[in-house]
C-alpha cells in the first residue's frame, strides 16, 4: 500500500474489535480474540468490553468521532 502496488488489504476489515479483557504481545498482537461466547444470559453480562481498533491507518485520516464522522 505504501509502494502503491495495491490500494486494499486482503481479506482484512478496516476496523477490529478484539476483547479488551486480554493481553496483548506489543510486537506480535496476532491472533485476538474477537468474540465472546454467551451460551445462556442467567445472570447481567456486564464487563463483556471490546476495544476498538482502526486497521491500515498510514495516513492519520481516520475519525473516531461517531458524532461527526467527516
């Protein structure tokens, strides 16, 4: 993408969303866990976190504004 050989990144989102729970290795994040698996709701599932994460930013151009996305 920075040579300009291609403008996308295969088979990847643009924004993830891995549990905020877990540790993360700061040179190798790779895999994450991006899904929490409930199979019965008995009792509040509060603290079941996600953290938001932008993909491919090179530029600095993304907005995390969700009242003013432009």
């Amino acid at each position: 993408m920075i040579l300009g050989v291609t403008n996308a990144l295969p088979k990847n989102a643009s924004w993830r969303f891995p549990i905020s729970a877990q540790s993360m290795d700061a040179t190798n994040p790779f895999p994450f866990v991006e899904q929490i698996a409930i199979s019965q709701i008995l009792t509040n599932m509060s603290n079941q976190n996600f953290v938001a994460v932008k993909i491919g930013d090179v530029n600095g151009n993304v907005s995390t504004n969700v009242s003013n996305p432009a």
